[in-house]
C-alpha cells in the first residue's frame, strides 16, 4: 500500500507508488542559505522537495509512525536528485541530532535514515552521534532573541574528530536554519573546513 494514496504497491521495498513520487515538487535552485533566518557556520544549504501534499504526510509519517524505513527510501530519492558534487568535496555525512527523550520514545532518529539513504547513492560514509545534543537546552520559546542565540550556541558539542573535513548534515524539513546552523557552528569550532546542511523538504517559498 501506497502511504500517500493508498493504492497497491508490488513490493515490499517501497513505502510511496512512483504516480505520487512525481506529484512531489523539486526545488529547482536548491541552494537555500540566502533563504534562512539564520545561517551563521552553514556554507550551503539545500533541500530537495517543496513541503507539498503528499510528502508532508510522508515526512509527519516519519517522525510518529515508527517508519525508519521510509527515511531510507527518501534519503535514496534524495540522494538521487540532488548529487554530492553540488557540495563540492564531501568527506562525511552526519545528521542532525535527536534530542535524548525524544530518541528513546521514537527509538530512532529519522534523519539519521535520511542520511544513510543519501549516503549509499552517493558511496560517501555516514556516521551517526558526530553532533551531540547537549542536556540543558532551554525551551526557545521563553528566550528573548539574545538569549535565544547563546542558547543555540551551547546546545550542540562534536563528538568525533572532523578536522579539516567537508560534512553535509542531514534533515528532513529545513525552516529557520537556527537548529541547522548552530550544529554547523559547533562543526566548525572542532575545526570542519565545511559544512553544509541538506534536507528533504522545506516550505513553498513565501515571496
Ligand atoms: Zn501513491
């Protein structure tokens, strides 16, 4: 069964039919750091699909339906449409880190399955847990704009040593940058030559 429109599917592989595979809108300029809010550390920022009917199920199927898999699948089709190259010399994929309650509840980090998708079209090696989310990271949403930025500044320490490398962080929905970029700066700090984030989705441009 399709996820999207339910039809029936002849393999177990897929998780979406092809007919809504092209229902999906590529982002033809995908380079979207000049779109962000917030882009400090990040050289590049991509996404492969509008946030369109269709995939917004899939990527809401994602985070709440115990669908790994289907991160997979996605990472591959993005993998497949947008390449490596775009990013210049690429070293190593990552992902954007799961908080630990929210980890342990889902017991996955669906965009670590994202990257890992990625990773096998483009045979560049993907490891997870390089960014480590710290502990005491305060709800953004009681923060004044200052103390919103120190808050990000401290939420994310490196784990691995990734001196001189060029890493691209995977996601699934791009918005802000905010969470994005202070990985990226936390990439940086540990001495990353570049860092560029890619995700599945963002929203229809406002403008
Ligand atoms: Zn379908």
């Amino acid at each position: 069964m399709c996820l999207i429109c339910n039809q029936f599917i002849n393999t177990n592989r897929n998780a979406f039919c092809s007919k809504c595979k092209e229902n999906f809108t590529p982002i033809i300029k995908s380079n979207r750091i000049n779109k962000l809010l917030v882009s400090d550390g990040l050289d590049a920022a991509h996404s492969g699909w509008y946030f369109t009917q269709g995939l917004d199920d899939l990527i809401h199927s994602l985070k709440y339906n115990d669908r790994a898999k289907l991160g997979l699948e996605l990472g591959r089709h993005l993998g497949q449409l947008i390449s490596p190259e775009t990013f210049g010399h690429v070293d190593l994929l990552t992902a954007v880190p799961l908080h630990r309650v929210k980890l342990r509840d889902r017991g996955y980090n669906q965009a670590e399955w994202i990257g890992k998708g990625a990773a096998e079209i483009w045979h560049i090696p993907f490891k997870k847990q390089i960014i480590k989310r710290n502990r005491f990271t305060v709800s953004q949403t009681t923060l004044n704009k200052e103390e919103r930025k120190t808050n990000m500044d401290n939420a994310f320490s490196v784990k691995r040593n990734v001196e001189n490398m060029s890493i691209v962080i995977f996601d699934d929905v791009l918005t802000t940058g905010s969470t994005m970029s202070a990985c990226a700066l936390s990439l940086k700090k540990a001495g990353a030559a570049q860092v560029s984030a890619l995700t599945v989705s963002t929203p229809m441009d406002t403008h």
